[in-house]
C-alpha cells in the first residue's frame, strides 16, 4: 500500500480547522480516484503530555503509481491548492510513504 498523509496542527481557532477538513479536504479527497481506504485518528496527546497535533488523515492506494495519477487528477489538483496555504502557515505536516501492515 502507498498513502498520504496529512497531520493538523493544534490553533486556536479549532473550529475554523474542523470546518476546512470536513467541509473541503474530506470532500476532495472522498472524490480521489484510485482511494482504497482512508483513516482519521484524532490526537489525544502524546507520551508526557499534549501533542502540538489535533488529527492525522491517511488516505491509502493500492500504489504510488495509482497515488501519482490520484494527485495529477482534478479532484488531486484540487485537494493540493486547498491544502498549500495550510502548509505555507506550518499549520500542517505532510508526506507520502510506502505502507505495510502485519497481523499479530
């Protein structure tokens, strides 16, 4: 699997930020082609106290040649230009990685 992920960072407007995820970047990325799950976790803190994170969107592809033509599509496009001005104000951390997952 290959996925991109997304992690919020806490600001004090909260709800401005709940609004922006639900209302655009949950919705552009529901219209990615090629998405075969796609995962929210929201922080509850971290070992010795708060964490500077609200939440982490994964969104998953079989692969990163099905990624690339995610992110190349209109609705990646999209989803891209909506999230830069986050990212230019720090305001989140993203990256793509290759994922495995092992069953105990």
């Amino acid at each position: 699997m290959f996925k991109f992920v997304t992690m919020y960072r806490r600001v004090d407007d909260e709800d401005a930020l709940e609004d922006f995820f639900s209302n655009t970047h949950l919705q552009l990325a529901e219209r990615l082609p090629h998405l075969v799950k796609r995962e929210l976790s929201r922080v509850n803190g971290k070992p010795g106290g708060g964490s500077r994170f609200h939440l982490m969107f994964e969104l998953y592809f079989e692969n990163e040649t099905l990624f690339q033509m995610a992110m190349t599509s209109l609705p990646g496009l999209e989803l891209m230009n909506a999230l830069k001005p986050w990212e230019e104000a720090k305001l989140i951390t993203w990256f793509y990685s290759e994922s495995f997952e092992e069953e105990m």
